[in-house]
C-alpha cells in the first residue's frame, strides 16, 4: 500500500464514521455521480459521501482540510456547465437532506434542506395556496441547494426574479467547516456585509449550502398562455412593455423560440403543436397571471389585436384550456433535450441588453458560417431577461471548431454590453469564457476572497475561478 | 513642525494636486462636513476632498495608503448612525459627482454619478413616464452613492425593494484603489461572485460607490391613499396580504403609526390633519399604485369595508385629491422629526418576522418602563417588511440608561427571530448590538473579507465592523 493509498483509506474511514458505512459510496455504487447530464463530462469520484445534517457536512469539511481532499458538492447533478464532476476529490451529496422543515402560510415562507426537490416544493405549498415560482426544465430533478448555490433561474425570473431573488436565509457550511447560520425570515437585515448574496451562486467555492428560507408567492387564480408568431423580433422588448404596462405587471413569462428551434422541436416532443399555421421568424410564448379576479383573457386578446394591427404580431393562439397550456410550455421546455440529442453539441447562456437581443440573433450566424460554413443551430431566450440560450451543432467533429463557436458567441455578447454566463453559472465550461472576458479587477476580488475563506482551497477547486496566468 | 504635522501637510498638498485647491477644504469650510444630521456625533475630519471623477477617487485612495491616512466616505451626510463622522479622517465626499450620465426609457435603466440626489433622478425620469421609487424622508438630500452603500429601504420597499433591489450595476473604486468596473445593465449575470450585492450595504468599508446603473418602473397611472384605524394591529398583516392578492399586488405603502406618535406629530407639521375623528391604536397609512387602467379606488373601499364588517379596521378616510394624499404622507414623513426634537433620544431601526410585528409593539413598552418609568416613546413602522422604527426618550439624560434602552430594544428583536438593523446600517452607534448579537461567525467572514480587500485598513475604519475581543 502506498502512502497516498493509506491516506486514502483513512480519510474513507473517517468518513464513514461521521455518516455510517452505507452512505460511503465507491466503485459501482457511485457510478451515477461520474458522469453530467450533458455527457460532456466523465470522472469517477474517490467516494461519494451522503450527510443527513448539517452537522455531519461541518464534519465532513473540517476531515478534509485535515487530509487536504478537495471536497464537491453535488445537489441535484442538473449543471449545464460541468459544475458538479469530482475528478480526485470526494462528493458530498445533499440528496438526503430533504426535509421541508416548516412552512408559514400567513408569512409566505418556507424553511428547507438543501436535497429538497425544486418542484416537490412547490407541490408542498400548493395546499396554501402559495407557489415557489422557480420554473425550469429541470425543476422535476434540481435540488434547492443546487439552484441556490447556482442562482438558476428559467422562465418566471422576469415577475419573481431569480434563486437569490426567492431566498431570504440560508445555512452554510464554510469552507473550514464553521456553520454561518443566517436563517433569518427578515424582509429587511442591514446588520453588516451581505453574506447571504455572496454565498448564493458561488457554485460551492465559499460554502456548502444545507438549508434556506425560501420566499413563497400567492399562487395564481387567473392565468393566461397565449404563442405569438412575429416577422421582427426588435419590436417584441416593446411589445412586453405594453402587455406589462396594461396588465399592471402581470406578464409571468416572455419566452423566444427562432424558426430552427420550432421546426426541430416538433421531432422531440410527442405529438407536439405549433400552433401557428405557419413557424414565423419569432415565434414568443406569453403568460400572464395574477391573484386578482380580472378577465386576464380579455386583456390579452386586447393587446394583441392590437399588436396585429401595427403588424408587431403577425399571429397568435391563446390556449383554451389547461391541456393547451400544457402544450405550449412542453414546446419551448424541450429545449435542453433538443440542444443535447446530437453531439458535439455547442450550448451557450448568454445575456445582452433587454433591446440588443434582437441585433444579437441577427448577427451570430453569421460569425458561425465563418467558423464552418456547415453548421446548424438553434435559439431560445428568456426575452425580458435578455437571456439568449444559443446552441450550435458544428458539421464535423473538430474541438477547434466547437472552440472557435464558444468564443464568438461570448465574444459578440461582451461587445454587446452582455455576459457570458446569465445564468447556468461557470463550472467547467465556462473557465476559458472567465479567463478571456471576465473583468480582472473582479477576478481579483473573487480570489482575495476565497483565498480568504478557503485557504486549502477544499472546496470545489479548479472551477468557476481560472488559475492565474 | 512635528513629523506628523508635516506628514499632514504632504498629503494635503498631493490632495490639491489631485483634485484642486479649492476642492480641499480644512478649517471652518469643512465645518459642515463635522456633525451629523442627529446632531449625536461631532468631529473634525483633517480636510474634506471634493473629487469629480471616478480617476480622482482612485488617485486619492491610492494616497491615502500611500500616506496610510484613513478615509471616510460621505454622499448627503444623511446617515442616523454616524457613519459619515471623520474623526482624524480626511472625508471624500463624492457631492461634485452629480452627472445623470444616461436615461434609457425603453430599458427602464439610468446611469448615474454617485453624487446624484434620489429626488433628482426621479424628477429627471418622469417625463418618460418612469420612476426611481426609492422613497423615504431625506430623499430631496441624500446622494445615490450613499443610498447603495448603506443599502437604503423606505416606504416603497414593499413593492419596488430596497436600493439593491434597484441596481443593475456598480463602479466602485476599491480601498487598494483599483477601479471595479461592474457596470452593467443585465438582468442577469452569473459569471462569478456576486461583488455588487457585497459591495451595496457595506457602508464604504469595501470600497467607495462612484456610479451606477439604477433600474427605474412605470410611473403609477392610478394612485389610491387612505388612512384607517385599526383596534388590533396583530390583524394588519392579514389585512395587508388580502389588499395584495384582491389587486395583484398593487400595494406600494402599508405603514404603521402608533397612537403615541399620531398625538405628538400633530406640533410638527404645520396644519396637521389626522383625518380620522379620533386616535386609534394603530393608524396605518394604505397606498395602492398600478399602470393598469383599473379603478383601484373603488378596490380599496370594497377591501376597507369588508375590513370594517369584521372588525379588523374600525375607521378609514380615502385621500379625494393630490393634497390629501401629501398630507398624509406629510403625517408619516415627519417621524425623524418628531424623534430628533428632543434630546436624549434612542432612535431605532429593528426588523421582527411581519407576522410579529404587534407582539414587539405590545411588549416593548414594559421592557423600557423596567428601566426608566418615566420614559416616552413613539413607533412607526413599514409594516410590510416588519421594520420598526421605535424611538423612546429617557425622563432624564443619563447615558446608562440610554445604553439600557438599546440593549432591551435589540434584545428583544434578536429574540423574536428579528435584527437590530433593518434598513438604517451600523455605522458607529450600533457598533455595540453588532458586537451583542451578530452571529460571530458572520462577523469572521466579514473580517476576513475586509481584510484581504483593506489590509491597510483605509477605507471608513472603526465603523461597521466591532473590534475583535
């Protein structure tokens, strides 16, 4: 046996002290932790360790500073970036932490661990007739700590904001193994730095995340699901203003589908609709929705026609009925599974300003003909978060071409006034992206700080933080 | 001339070389920079520099480590913790740095200087139909750089958040002197830590705000005020959360004036009107405000009588014109007033759970009448986010007692799961509920952090942060 071997065995001892034998996982049983969602990744872990606290999470940390392990968190294995491989490093899983501790109706607030399931949740607070509007194609299978620790985000950012927007406390296990206990309820804490913002989307670098408050929001009585087919993209940032303006706020989600990602998606979904009698340049799927009794339907209908009238919208289908509705999102959530059926596959999370992303989808192909004049491609977006969602199918397999893809589309989203990384986070993916554009003032502040907090650098490393050059 | 003397009048000299003589003011021109506006804190600073650019700023930090002089940031010199105070300090006030650099309607973003006074901008952004909804008294004076350093709340938080909810981006000149350019207009960014919220509220420790990029919302179209008497405030967030779900969350204002303070404003504002025939226990100023054409008047006075039906309000007036409606903002706006007329005073800014906010009420006066029977006192709150502002002045001035009122005062919000700072920061005079009550391991990450970012210590020095024990 060799040192390293040794050490080895008696950190995995260690280990299964603090959580029992059976939550010490290696070989085949920690299989399904070794590879990403996307395929793009592949590694075994040394182990994957399953706390049940946050007590033995503390433990596992102050163990591996002792033995100098890197340490990765993992929640619900959904990171479009990467985020979640334990190449020579040990995982620890939340997933067994998944107590809903409370939740208060009459404060809109509910007390989670971090292994809860995005969407259980939410099926949770139903009863109260409360939601947890963070809607995503992976909400089914993402863990709060996960999207907490990410800051995800989806289709609803637009009226509820994003993860960080819906967390009011969290619970942190830090990088040396201390617990910050900032479980507060509190609409409003001045009391000094605000750690809670720092921690939340610093993809495990700072601190394992074990639990949160989580803000909840009156579930809606009217709602409303309309697809609009539109020749001009550029007049849609106006077009939602308007339908903002007249509704009082009420547009829940402006989502964007480019003529592509239509006539693909119909191979993708089963027995999927478009709606539209023919696929337009842009195609947008609208909801609206409020608490208030108000004829929603009729406020719609209102603005479109009148949009048809300027010819902002060319067509429009509003949903009959809950199936319909269903439809609608089934379309535009297909499109993680679309982008990731073929490989090798160039996804991207761009973000320009609201009043760019117009310009943006207009010019992009043309800088991917220049790389491989065969490429094919595909756009989503968040629209009234300048969130573009582009993927990029290169003809042949060539990681030069697929590198010379990624750099264009962050390239163009920079001159833009944009970022590359909106809201999937850096991970692995998105190291060279952070080394060629993210401001070096701020690349300094983040590692004075986790050279502060993580002075052994356990948690988490090699990601989000290129190495210095 | 000592070595200090000189020392002093060495960097006085590189001062006026950075910004000009006449915008380094010592002696009785920087008379108005030594006290604070509750006239709690006095002294003077060693001169106060005027810059006018982002450049200046960096020049002048880069002097200070450089000469190791400590500096103060001040914005309006609005602060109620003395957090503006200069003692042996050279205070950079950022007042000459008052461009709007920038409106952009249909993005609902400006782009402004820190210097620039919140008033102003909201003026300047009405004649497109917007708003910076940031609203609290000493707005016609305070500075956007002091607003988002200090994180800045008011009456508005309930719907539009505080200053941080409002801010899309940031320029911050760092305390090494390193400009921090995170001025952007996404909705979105997740490439890295999140160094804006860090840097909001860090009460000029972390680095001095010179810009930023301020989301602004529709202006209102339909605006409704009322006042009404409550019985029992222990039913208002009930009443709150049917007034929210009945309009679609059109709530901006739900604030709460106790009876004490409804019978002693009445000698502050000149024609003070308390619209009701008589003082309730609980007074509680509505405001409802949409874009929507909608008759929210009529929304109101459904809500109210339905409210008056089972008791939860026994009376309410409805403002029928802009006067009315000043005049009842004119009753809330004058608590800093009403509170800072009379000397010993204990001002306070805590922050209990919403739905605790009438056990505080109810139990505090005991507390304080434990330690001085011939206390008075007055409370006003912003209902909606639990904050309360409760003021009680001491029968006699003895500093023992003052010291006992704050303590009880905290004491009991830590208890109930509250803060001892809301929305009002720490500065100098919460620098002992800081060291009390703040979670010790909070505070060693904020010191960790202070310390990789300020290893001189430069930047606003024995504030915010309690010295460790």
């Amino acid at each position: 046996m060799t040192a390293e071997q040794d050490q080895s065995c008696n950190a995995l001892s260690a280990l299964q002290a603090i959580v029992g034998v059976e939550h010490v996982l290696v070989g085949q049983a920690a299989e399904r932790w070794s590879t990403d969602w996307t395929g793009a990744y592949r590694a075994m872990p040394i182990a994957v360790v399953r706390p049940d606290s946050r007590d033995e999470v503390s433990a596992i940390v102050r163990l591996a500073n002792t033995f100098r392990i890197p340490l990765v968190p993992v929640s619900g294995n959904t990171s479009l970036n990467g985020g979640a491989i334990g190449r020579d490093a040990i995982i620890i899983s939340v997933d067994r932490m998944r107590r809903i501790r409370e939740i208060r109706p009459q404060a809109r607030v509910a007390v989670v661990e971090a292994g809860v399931i995005v969407s259980a949740l939410d099926d949770a607070v139903g009863q109260y007739g409360l939601t947890f509007p963070l809607s995503f194609g992976a909400a089914g299978s993402s863990l709060i700590g996960g999207v907490l620790s990410t800051n995800a985000g989806g289709a609803n950012v637009l009226r509820y904001g994003n993860a960080r927007d819906l967390c009011l406390g969290l619970e942190v296990v830090l990088p040396d193994g201390q617990v910050l206990d900032l479980m507060t309820t509190l609409k409003k804490d001045n009391s000094g730095f605000d750690l809670r913002d720092l921690l939340i989307g610093s993809e495990g670098q700072l601190g394992i995340i074990t639990a949160a408050v989580l803000r909840l929001h009156p579930r809606a009585g009217e709602q409303v699901t309309a697809i609009l087919g539109m020749q001009d993209l550029s007049r849609a940032p106006a077009l939602l203003n308007r339908l903002q303006d007249a509704s009082g706020g009420a547009v829940t989600a402006f989502e964007f589908m480019s003529r592509s990602y239509m006539e693909k998606v119909q191979g993708h979904v089963q027995g999927a609709r478009c709606f539209l009698e023919t696929i337009y340049p842009a195609t947008i799927l609208v909801e609206m929705s409020t608490t208030r009794e108000m004829d929603l339907g009729s406020l719609l209908e209102t603005g479109l026609e009148e949009a048809m009238e300027t010819g902002d919208v060319s067509d429009a289908v509003v949903a009959q009925n809950n199936g319909q509705q269903r439809d609608m999102w089934a379309l535009r959530e297909a499109a993680a599974e679309v982008a990731f059926h073929r490989h090798p596959v160039v996804d991207t999370d761009i973000a320009v300003p609201v009043d760019r992303v117009a310009d943006y989808l207009e010019a992009i192909p043309q800088r991917m003909a220049e790389i491989d004049a065969g490429f094919d491609d595909i756009a989503v977006a968040h629209l009234g978060d300048g969130n573009i969602h582009y993927t990029v199918w290169p003809s042949c397999d060539d990681p030069a071409i697929e590198a010379a893809f990624r750099a264009a589309i962050d390239a163009l989203a920079v001159e833009m006034g944009g970022t590359f990384s909106a809201e999937h986070g850096i991970g692995l993916s998105k190291l060279p992206s952070m080394a060629r554009h993210k401001n070096r003032v701020a690349l300094d502040v983040m590692r004075k700080i986790k050279t502060a907090l993580d002075p052994n650098g356990i948690l988490n490393p090699g990601k989000t933080l290129p190495a210095e050059i």
